[in-house]
C-alpha cells in the first residue's frame, strides 16, 4: 500500500491534494462547515442554479413519493424496477426537449459512460471537443473508437479533422451546449451544419443549460430551435432541476436502442422514487415557474457588471457560469482560502480539471443569492485581488 501514500504526497507537493469539506445545509441554501458555529457561508460553488432544491413544492413531491412507494425500486428497471414514475418523467422530458421520446440514466456520469459506447465502437471515430466533461471523455475511452479531440468550440478544426479522419463507418460528434468549467456556449448552428456535411451523429450535453435557457426551459439546443438537427441530447436533474439523475431525449428508436443497448442503464438499480418525483416537479415547474430562470439570467447580468464596475478586466462570458481567471493554482487557492474567511465558499479550479496554468475561481450564481450579496462579493474578490497583488481576469475568448 505505500504505493497510495506515495502517490498521494506526490498531489499534494504540487497542490493538487482535494479533500472532503462536509457542510450542513440549510433551507436557504446557504451552508455552514459541519460542526462548527461560525457564520453561514455564501455557496458559489452549487449548480442548484434556479433554488429548486429546497422549493417547498419539489420537498413535497419527494415526501409523497416516499409515502407511497418506499425509498427504493428495489432492482432495474428492466427486471421489476420500472415504476409509472420513470414514464412520467420521461414523458414530461421529451415534451420539454420537443422530442419524441426521453430515457431517464442513473446520472449524467451514467448516461454519458452508458449512450456513448452504445453508439460508437471499435471501428467507428468519436469526435470530441478539448474540453469535454470527464463523464463525456470516459465514454469515449471505454467505447473502444477512434478519439479525435478536436479545439475547444473551434468549428474550423473540427471540419480539418473531420476531412482528413472522417472514414466511412459510423462518426459520432460529442460537444457540451454549455460548457463547465468555462461559462462558455458552443457554436451550435457551425457543429450541426458540420455533422450534415460529413454525416455524423450529433450528442450534446445540456447538464448546464437544462431549466436555464430556451423559452421553456428546454436548454440552449432549443434557444437556437436545432431540436431535430441533435440526434441525442443529454442533460442531469442535479444541477439547475435541483433533483438527481439524466436523461437522453431524441427519437423513439433511440430509446429503444439504448433500453437494450447502454450498459449503465441495463446494470444498474432504478433511482429512488423520490428523486424521480422530485425531477419531474421541476420539470414540471420550469413550465409553471419560468420567472426563476429570467431572475437568475438578470441576477448573473447583474453579477458579472459589479465585476467589471469593480475592475475585473476582459469581457464577461454569457451564462450563469462565471470563471476568473487566476492562473497559478498557489494562486487560486489563497484567494479561495481569503474568499471562505469571509464566508464565501468557492471552488478553486486547477489542473487536471483544466489545462496547465488556467487555474481560475469557477463562480456560479444561483437564486439562492441576493443581489446585495453578489455585489458584496464582487468587490471583496478585487480587494483581495488588488491586496495580494495576484491579477484577475475574466477569461480570454
Ligand atoms: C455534471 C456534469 C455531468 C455529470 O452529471 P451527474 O449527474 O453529476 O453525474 C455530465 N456532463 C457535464 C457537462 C456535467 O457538467
């Protein structure tokens, strides 16, 4: 076993060491360090970007669901775990997706190691942006394709690749709508009339655009009105629905194919009723509730002009998702560490999670924060900024 020890060190020289941080959480979703009595603290490090997870409403359904039905399913869904539930949800998804059909995955994590190697195997090309979710890369890899990375949201290398690697079996095109770590949007309209031209499937990942863009919530493949352009569109209940899960949503055959098809689908335990309840609530209050996903689009506007009143220099990015760009992970760290003294909670970003020397801060809004707040804590990162005398940035386009 020294070997783990070694290894370990080894993280920690270089700063890279992660350790557990257990909260308690509260209605408001503000948390507090477990066991100890200090000052809330201001969380902007949660995708619970629209507050659902603590909506009286969600809290409800989940507790109904529990009543009646337990706390497990008790086996797959393909042995005797598939309560009406799921098809409810399902149903509700495909109507919000303006698709014809959804399969609800155990996680995102799940459905991308799940429908990837579904669709593509050894023989066949994936193409996959740069920076594509570890979940995304890890299906490629156990896929057995062909992996071409190609630039992050650069549609120009992406077309070179494709020239000169495409070959005639099948080719599968995987790119998030909304990326992670960066805030940043694909060029949607540029990838479909890529995969068009050189016959390609088209996955998009939408864990961060669910619930928050598109005029029903649908995500950002809707904003642009590409529905029937994205053979396969993948998004999570845990992050903007506040619940826990995913889903796939595009044709009938899609999902049947992936029903006999994706491992994580067919090896796996169904979720909790619970969770499937509490999922479709929020599905069902995207529709109900739309003013939450304006107020969080204002209130990230709101956010990202106090940065550039307060000095943070470049231009700010288009989503709820706000990087700051510090670059040495030493770095990013003290001002994290600076930043929790003064009871705000986010999360450094550093390598491996992104290239070499782009550590960053990843801020993300999210109705659990006041206006107040969120200028309160743009000022306080340009004092501890100007303070330690580490520049800051919003990130290069
Ligand atoms: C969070 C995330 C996932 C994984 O979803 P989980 O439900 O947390 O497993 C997949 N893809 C992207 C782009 C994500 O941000």
């Amino acid at each position: 076993m020294d070997f783990l020890k070694r290894w370990l060190q080894e993280r920690s020289d270089s700063n890279d060491y992660r350790r557990l941080f257990p909260v308690e959480r509260s209605a408001d979703g503000r948390i507090s360090e477990a066991g100890k009595t200090g000052a809330p603290i201001l969380d902007f490090s949660s995708n619970d970007y629209l507050a659902l997870s603590t909506h009286p409403a969600m809290i409800a359904a989940g507790q109904a669901a529990l009543t009646r039905y337990g706390t497990g399913v008790g086996a797959a869904r393909l042995m005797s775990g598939d309560l009406m539930l799921f098809h409810e949800l399902e149903e509700a998804v495909a109507d919000l997706k303006s698709r014809e059909a959804a399969l609800v995955f155990g996680s995102g994590y799940m459905a991308n190691i799940g429908a990837i190697p579904a669709l593509a195997g050894r023989g066949d090309i994936i193409f996959s942006d740069r920076l594509n979710h570890a979940s995304i890369h890890d299906g490629c890899r156990l896929s057995g394709a062909k992996l071409v990375r190609f630039r992050h949201n650069d549609p120009d290398h992406l077309e070179d690749c494709l020239r000169d690697k495409r070959g005639s079996n099948q080719a599968l095109i995987v790119v998030e709508s909304l990326y992670s770590m960066d805030g940043d949007r694909c060029p949607l309209a540029d990838i479909v009339r890529l995969k068009n031209r050189h016959g390609c499937l088209l996955m998009v990942d939408e864990a961060h655009a669910t619930g928050i863009f598109g005029n029903k919530g649908g995500g950002l493949i809707q904003a642009e009105g590409l529905e029937d352009e994205v053979e396969i569109a993948m998004g999570t209940f845990g992050k903007a629905l506040g619940s826990y899960g995913a889903y796939i949503a595009g044709s009938e055959t899609l999902k049947n194919f992936l029903i006999n098809r994706a491992r994580s689908f067919i090896y796996a335990t169904g979720l909790p009723p619970a969770v499937i309840a509490a999922s479709l609530k929020a599905v069902e209050l995207l529709a109900g509730e739309p003013e939450r996903r304006k107020e969080l689009c204002d209130n990230a506007a709101y956010f990202k002009n106090a940065l550039v009143a307060a000095g943070l220099p470049g231009k700010p990015g288009p989503s709820q998702i706000v990087p700051v760009m510090v670059g040495d992970s030493r770095l990013a760290v003290k001002i994290a560490a600076e930043l929790r003294a003064n009871s705000i909670f986010v999360t450094p970003v550093r390598p491996p999670t992104v290239p070499e020397g782009t550590a960053r801060l990843r801020f993300s809004v999210t109705l659990h924060q006041s206006r107040r707040e969120l200028a309160d804590t743009a000022a306080l990162l340009m004092e501890i900024s100007n303070k330690l005398s580490v520049p800051v940035s919003f990130p290069a386009e």
